[in-house]
C-alpha cells in the first residue's frame, strides 16, 4: 500500500468532519466580445482562450492576508467574477469513503466580502472529477457540461427571498456523444460557438442556433485537459497527439495538422492521465503564432509548435532540477514560458486514471522559466518553490501567485504541514512574499486553480475551504 493510498481516506474524513463541525514582454491574446465571454482575466480557467494562465490584474503580492474564508462543501476547481462582481465556482462535493469518490458537481455563489456561500445548484455528474472545466459567459452565467449530455447556462439573481442560482438554458448534446461518454472541456470560439472535447475523443461545436457538430478522434485517445482558442481553431491535446483544428460556418471541426508526442511507458506520479497534463497554450508571435505542451516522456520535453503548420520552432528538457513531470498548463507572457513541476503530487487515488510509474515518489515541486526566440530555447531560471495549485502569472505586477508548501521534509506526509501563499518574481524565479493562510489536510491545494480580481484578491479554494487573500490595507 502506498502513503497515498494510506493518507486520502484520512484526509477526506477530517475535511467531512470540519465541514460538518464548522457547517514587460506583450500582452496575452485578449478576449474578443463575439466570443460571448464574461469580463476578461477572470471569466476562464486558464485565464484568457489562449490559457496563458496570466492575468492584467495585481495580485496580493507583499504584505498578503487571508481576509476571509468558508466552506462550501467541496474542492471548488475553478472560480469565475463576473461583471456583477459576483464570485462562482465549479465545486465538487466528496461522497464515501470507502472507495472515496466526487459526487456531482455544485455551482456555487459566494459572497464577494466574506466569501460565505450564497446560494448553489447540483449539477448531474459528467466528466473530469465530475466536471471542472467551464467559463462564464458574457451573462454572467457559468457555462458548464453536466453528464446527462447538455450543455448549461447557470445564472445568479437576487429575489426576495435571497439569492439563487439556476440552469437558465440547456443545449441537448448527446446525439454527438456515444454512451459512457462525457464532456471533459469546452470554450467559446471568436464566432459565437461553444466548442466542446469529451474523454474518449469526440470533438465538436454548437452553433448560436444550437446545431450540433462533431468529429471523432482516433479511436483509444482520450482527452484530460481544457481547449485553448484562436480566431483560426482550436489546439486540442490527447493522451497520444497535439491537434489544430478548425471549423468552417455550418461544417464539423477538421483536423489542420496532427503531431504525436512522446507520452512516456505509463502515467507518472502527480499526473491524471497517461500522457501529457498540460492543456495547450497558444503564445509567441501575434499572441497565438506558436502553441507549447511538455510531454511525458522519462525526462519531459517542452514543445513549442507554429499553430498554423505544426512545425517545429524549438524543444528542449522542460526541468533540470525540478521533478520530472507536470500535469499543469505552462504560463505564458510575451515570449516566455513559466512551467510548475507536480511530478509526486498526490493526487486523490479516485481522480487518476491508471497505475503510476513508479507508484509513488516525494513531491519536489520546483518551477522553470523558458524564453523562446529564433535562436530555439533558453532557461532563464529554475526554482524550488513547491507550488500546489495552478499558479496564475500577473503582468501588471510581474509575479506569480499560488499556494504551496514549505521545503520537502523526508518522511512527512504532502497533506499535513502549513499551506502558504507564495509569490515569486517572474524575472529572477525569487520568493518575494511567503504567508501563512491554511493548514493541511482542510487547506490541501490539491492543485485547483484561482483567480485575481481588479482589486488585487485572489479567490482560492483548497480541498475544504475557500480563500480570499487580498493585497495590504
């Protein structure tokens, strides 16, 4: 038995019980108004269509506090402020033990100074972790996939009797999805259209008139990550290939060009899938001209393809020091690239698919900068920092926000020990800010995604709470 299989069902029933108890370079590709999207920076996971996982906004920074805090329930995946400046999250709710399991997932209001949950709506239970990828739309509504085969529209509103949150338009879907099947991303396109991938390879979009179109992948390649968008497709990452695809006005996706990758002998340690984790990231010239993945291979390689013909511009061994593997998205500004390693991450044993090669190893964490230029790749730094969530990457104040953990100590388990807010310089890899905002197993990081708002305060949700850090009075 490993110390994963051992810690989880502990984990999971303290968080139960406390829930129970406590009741420079250019800037990122923006987002277009025909996309139906909500307000820019904070209306997608991976932060803009390209999923630079970058932001216009300041964060926290130095002198960061933990304002507020709550529990609602599950480990919110994605969190979403609209124009209304109201925070939504995608949050799924933990059931049993015994085998441990996600329940379906719940859209969540929280209110915006005490982070106290306001209203929510369960949702049916569909893909990833009972689905996590979704966006918010240009209604402030989350737009999400739920595992009856349709495609919502969640709004918000306050009535007399208090706030609620409901499906205020559902898109019928399952036509082009087979049985057993479910929707594990999608995003608006600058045409209006939702595009959407499911697990084992079904690619498709919905049209402003609901039609319905798809394509499927080769058969045995599956899908575990979001879509990046461009004004000209789509880059779709398996667990075998890189795709660009592209859809014409009234026709069914196409693939543009396809390029397998080294996907390694199995699933590493701190990776959902076996294959590559990242979800693609469109960047460089234009601010879409190249698309960059890290493979799985034993001593991961960056990618850097052109998204027009899939050539390639420059690859290189994506760590040197760091663990070898990630399953996050690289960071993306002007025309560098911030990788977070999670290779020994432990997951929950019920969010992976398959066995690990090896079947656990300690999480050394540590994260690299990559510039990219005509002369190929270059590492400009490689750091220590044992970053837990998906970092988000500020242009505005030139740092990088995330939680993590303090250095490895041998012996001691990832889901006990203080959990820190961490900003680190993007020019020099340097830890500028460390505070101490949780402790784990409730404030596990388990690698969730937040997101900084106009006023500098990052939103983000651990295994048990969610968090509000905000700048210094």
């Amino acid at each position: 038995m490993t110390r994963t299989k051992r810690v989880w069902p502990a984990v999971i029933a303290g968080v139960v019980a406390v829930a129970v108890a406590l009741a420079h370079p250019a800037a990122a590709q923006p987002n277009s108004p025909s996309s139906g999207l909500g307000p820019p920076d904070t209306s997608l996971m991976h932060g803009d269509l390209a999923s630079t996982d970058s932001t216009s906004h300041r964060g926290p920074g130095r002198g960061a506090r933990p304002a507020a805090s709550s529990v609602p329930g599950g480990a919110c995946a994605a969190t979403f402020v609209g124009r209304d400046g109201m925070p939504v999250a995608l949050c799924t709710q933990f059931v049993g033990i015994s085998p441990p399991a996600f329940a379906a997932p719940t859209v969540v209001l929280f209110d915006p100074r005490t982070a106290q949950p306001l209203a929510s709506t369960q949702l049916t239970k569909g893909g990833l972790l009972g689905g996590v990828y979704g966006y918010l739309d240009d209604r402030d509504r989350v737009v999400v996939a739920d595992g009856s085969g349709s495609i919502l529209r969640v709004a918000h509103e306050r009535t007399a009797q208090g706030w609620r949150v409901f499906v205020d338009e559902r898109i019928d879907v399952r036509r082009a999805i087979p049985v057993g099947d479910a929707i594990t991303g999608l995003a608006p396109d600058f045409d209006g259209r939702v595009w959407f991938a499911t697990t084992h390879g079904v690619v498709g979009t919905v049209d402003r008139h609901r039609a319905v179109r798809s394509t499927r992948l080769p058969a045995g390649e599956e899908l575990g990550n979001g879509l990046s968008i461009r004004r000209a497709g789509a880059s779709i990452l398996t667990t075998h290939a890189l795709y660009e695809m592209h859809a014409d006005p009234g026709e069914a996706p196409r693939v543009v060009w396809r390029r397998a990758y080294d996907r390694g002998p199995a699933r590493k340690p701190g990776q959902l899938t076996w294959g590559s984790g990242t979800t693609p990231t469109y960047f460089g010239p234009g601010g879409d001209g190249w698309v960059a993945i890290v493979d799985n291979a034993r001593a991961p390689e960056l990618r850097v393809l052109r998204s027009d013909d899939g050539s390639e511009v420059c690859r290189m061994q994506a760590f040197s020091t760091s663990g070898p593997g990630t399953e996050n998205s690289p960071m993306a500004w002007g025309n560098s690239l911030v990788i977070p390693s999670t290779y020994g991450y432990q997951y929950p044993p019920f969010a992976v698919r398959g066995a690990s090669v090896p079947a656990d190893a300690p999480f050394v964490g540590g994260a690299t900068r990559i510039d990219v230029d005509a002369e190929g790749c270059r590492r400009v730094w490689e750091n220590a920092d044992r970053l837990a969530t998906l970092p988000k990457l500020s242009r505005a104040d030139g740092l990088i926000h995330a939680l993590g953990y303090g250095p490895l100590i041998p012996g001691l388990p990832q889901q006990v020990g203080p959990i820190d807010y961490v900003a680190t310089d993007f020019d020099t890899g340097r830890r500028i800010e460390t505070r101490r905002v949780g402790a784990a197993p409730v404030d596990e990081p388990l690698e969730l995604t937040g997101t900084i708002t106009a006023d500098g305060s990052l939103w983000q949700a651990t295994l048990g709470r969610m968090l509000k850090i905000t700048p210094p009075r």
